[in-house]
C-alpha cells in the first residue's frame, strides 16, 4: 500500500465514524384520532361534549400541538352543527400516546335541538371534524380527523336532570317517548 493513501484512508474512516454516530431516523408523521365523545351536564338550556382528542407520537423525541380545533355536529334530519371545540398549546409524550379532554359548551337552541332529536328517536349520532397542528422539531403536520359516536338514551341517563314540564310529570328514560312527543310539537 502506498504510504500516501493510508492518511486519505484514516480520514475517510474517521469521517465515516463521525457521521454514522449523527443520523437519526427520519421524523414520522404523528396520528391524531378521537377516542372519545361524551354528553355531560345535558339540560334543556346546554349541553356539554366532552371530546377526547388523542395523538399518538411515533418519534423518539416528543412534539408541541400548537392548536387543536373541531366543530361538533348531530344527525337530525340533517346534520346540524352544534358548537366549536379548540385546545392550545400542550406538549405531546416521544414513542406514545398524549390524550387531552375538549369540552364544548353548546346553547340553548341547539341544545334543545339536540336533545328532542335524542328523545324522539332514543339515540343522537354525534360527530367531531378537525384539524390538529403538531410541531416537531424543524418540520410541522396538519392532521386532520373525523370521528361519529352513537349516543344512546340509556348512557344519558344518570346526567340528564328529571324535567318536570307544566302538567306533565317525566320520570326517568321510560317516558321518553312522551317528551319526544312533546319536543316534536314544539321544535
């Protein structure tokens, strides 16, 4: 071997050895799904949607969502649109899952939309649309994502208040065809 290759040799060896030690693998993009939807506080003057937005980080390194936002919409006869959901700024775990809970408050008027098409057909199909933008180091993803859950009179009824309307006593989910008799002629 000539003596003037043997330094090349070392430095391309070296530099080898150094670089190998400074890749890392390539960022992934992290996935972003509803894991759940939830009715809490339901009265005839609001209800609550508890949205529990989940992003799974599949990096070794953990990520920033700059912004969570998603409106929420209900089957009637078509769908409805029911309020907006949005969270800011929470870091998200390397290697796993990060949930967080999104409640939206909705009014009066859809409220009581909401709730006769409940008691009418004994369930209300709910559905979450969005977008969550995830920061990871020096790149950033906009995932969007779309979950529908069928809520069921029965998984109401420890939160819904027992109404009671002029004339009219209402006890309980065994009556409610009755007040989705009367919801029907009001809404």
């Amino acid at each position: 071997m000539k003596p003037a290759l043997l330094p090349f040799i070392f430095f391309l060896f070296g530099l080898f050895i150094l670089n190998s030690g400074c890749m890392e693998p390539p960022i992934r993009e992290p996935i972003v799904s509803v894991s759940d939807i939830a009715l809490s506080n339901v009265s005839f003057s609001a209800i609550t949607v508890n949205t529990t937005v989940t992003i799974f980080n599949p990096n070794p390194i953990g990520a920033r969502v700059s912004r969570v936002t998603f409106d929420v919409y209900y089957l009637g006869d078509t769908w409805t649109y029911l309020g907006h959901g949005e969270q800011t700024g929470f870091d998200v775990k390397s290697d796993g899952n990060t949930s967080v809970v999104v409640p939206v408050n909705i009014g009066t008027a859809p409220a009581i939309g909401a709730i006769g098409s409940l008691v009418r057909k004994g369930s209300l199909t709910v559905r979450v649309n969005g977008s969550a933008f995830v920061d990871i180091r020096v790149t950033s993803f906009e995932k969007q994502f779309e979950q529908s859950r069928v809520i069921n009179a029965s998984d109401i009824e420890g939160i819904v208040p027992m109404a009671a309307i002029p004339g009219i006593a209402i006890h309980g989910t065994d009556n409610l065809g009755q007040l989705g008799r009367i919801l029907g002629s009001v809404t």
